[in-house]
C-alpha cells in the first residue's frame, strides 16, 4: 500500500505515484502467460452529512442512490484514464520511433 507521494518498484524500473490525503493505492504488474498489465488499486473514504430533509429518505434508498451515482462517476474516471493512457501510450510510441530515426 501507498500513503501520499510514494515510490513503486516494477520490474522496468520505478513508477511514481501521488496519492491525496486519506486514501491508500498500489500499483502491481499482473502477468497472463507473455502479457502483463499494470493494475492500481484505489481504497478511500467518502463521508457525507445528511440533509435533515433527506432523513425521511428511507437509508436504504438513499444508499442505492448514491452508490449508482458513484459507479458512474467510477466508470467515467476509468473511461478518461484509460482514454489519457492509450493516447499517453501513442504519444510514446511516436517519439521512440523519432529517436530510432
């Protein structure tokens, strides 16, 4: 696990990572056969306080309603980052091919 600003060793060399206040990551290779994929895990804490309006709210509609919320703001964080990598990814591709060259 990672706290804040930390360090990773992977088998091509270091990775940074810059993780905020109150949250924990790791950064591990998984490997399947000749392939192998970076994995990040993310652990944090959300607290929230209650309108007292929304106290009428049964919890466990309130609970269903926030975890759909977060799933797609999960979901849409994965579709950026992942977008940001493959174009990341392209970018490095192009400038190694620049220096062969």
């Amino acid at each position: 696990m990672i706290e804040r600003t930390g360090r990773v060793e992977n088998p091509d060399g270091p990775v940074a990572i810059l993780v905020p206040d109150g949250q924990a990551g790791s950064l591990y290779p998984e490997r399947r056969g000749a392939r192998s994929q970076l994995k990040f895990q993310l652990q944090m804490n959300i607290s929230s306080v209650v309108p007292p309006v929304l106290s009428l709210v049964p919890e466990d509609v309130r609970f269903g309603v926030v975890e759909s919320v977060l799933k797609t703001l999960v979901e849409d964080m994965k579709r950026k980052v992942n977008g940001s990598l493959l174009a990341d990814y392209g970018e490095f591709k192009k400038e190694k091919l620049k220096a062969k060259l």
